[in-house]
C-alpha cells in the first residue's frame, strides 16, 4: 500500500464485520474492487501441509467462488501482483490481468471469455454472460452463508440488485436477480429452454430442443 502512495487498504477475508448488517455488505465487495486502485492476491500453505508453489497456490485460490468476480473487476489497466508466503515479498509474480485465467482457474477455456469480457476485448450478450458465469461459479467452492449465494455471487456483476432475501433457494434468488436484469420476451425465452427432463438441476443450459 505505501508503495502504491496509497491510504488505505483493504482484505476481503478479514473486512466484513460479524453484524446483523452482514446479508447487505457481503454481497457488495465486487463494488470495493470495481474501485481499487489494483488488486494484490495473496497465497500461502497452510501449517503443517506440504509446501505447494506458487502456481498450486494460485489454482486453490482460483477455485473458490467469491475470488472470481474480484478478479474479473479488478482494474485492467494495472498489472496483478501475487505474493506467496515465505518467497522474497520484495519480488512478487507479476501478471497482465488477461493471463490470470492460465494461471488461476482449472477451466480457463470458458472463463477466460468473462475475462475478455471485462477487459473489453469481447463483448458478450446479456444471456451468455449468466450462463457461462453461472457455470464457472457453480464449479466453484464455497462455504456456504445463504442458499443463493452463486445467484448473489453474480449479483456483484450485474447492474440491477434486488435485496437479498435470506429464504431464497438457489433456483429463487437466480430468478428475482434474472427478472430484474433482463426480461424482455420472458415467455418465448421459457419456451426455448424447456427442460429436457422435468426433474433435471435448474441451473443446465441444454434444453429439449438442443
């Protein structure tokens, strides 16, 4: 931070208060990174496990959920700094935020076009930017806190949020934050993406018509 000629700093594993508030802060630290100045990950090897490097690092620090919108909106102008504890911190990996995908997450082929996305090389539509990114979330680990937390997890990407709703399933926190976004043509939209079976997860993209 002072480095950086910066004030503050902010941690996203250790900055949410354990207040009755939680349910409306959480789910606002995407707007935290949308305002950074540039984004620092940092990854070590827990005590008493086999020391793991830096790039087996990265790959479990990619695989949790609440890590891939921070890194999809961290600024694209600056370069991604990874500090590994017990390395020389004086010299960190540093990367280009369009290489992270590589580095971070095992399906890189699919998240990598939300990464262009954000970084403005590629332009997705409003439907295939839900789909793919409820597909990488939902690959993803979590402990949970609410049972919509992917729905709120890609709420922090979207522009319209409706309050979080702490009796929401999974199915029925993705609904309320889809209908606020992007509803037009709703019923031919429903048609198109009847299931292939009844009594299949909501969440698949494949539908009875392929």
């Amino acid at each position: 931070t002072r480095r950086a000629g910066l004030s503050a700093f902010w941690i996203g594993c250790s900055c949410m208060p354990d207040i009755k508030d939680l349910e409306e802060d959480v789910y606002r630290i995407n707007d935290v990174v949308r305002g950074a100045h540039s984004l620092v990950i940092a990854v070590g090897n827990r005590k008493g496990e086999p020391g793991r490097d830096t790039s087996a690092l990265l790959l479990e620090w990619g695989s949790r959920m609440w890590t891939f919108p921070e890194a999809l909106l961290s600024p694209n102008d600056k370069y991604i700094e990874i500090f590994t504890r017990g390395s020389d911190l004086n010299r960190p990996l540093v990367i280009a935020k369009k290489e992270l995908p590589a580095w971070a997450w095992a399906d890189a082929e699919i998240a990598r076009q939300l990464m262009d996305n954000f970084s403005g090389s590629l332009t997705l539509s409003r439907l295939e930017l839900v789909s793919l990114t409820m597909k990488v979330l939902h690959a993803r680990q979590t402990d949970a806190y609410l049972k919509g937390d992917m729905a709120y997890a890609l709420m922090g990407l979207l522009r319209r949020r409706p309050m979080v709703d702490s009796t929401d399933s999974e199915f029925q926190a993705f609904a309320r934050l889809s209908l606020a976004n992007d509803n037009d043509q709703l019923l031919e939209r429903l048609i198109c993406v009847l299931p292939k079976t009844m009594n299949e997860q909501w969440l698949r993209s494949d539908d009875a018509w392929d």
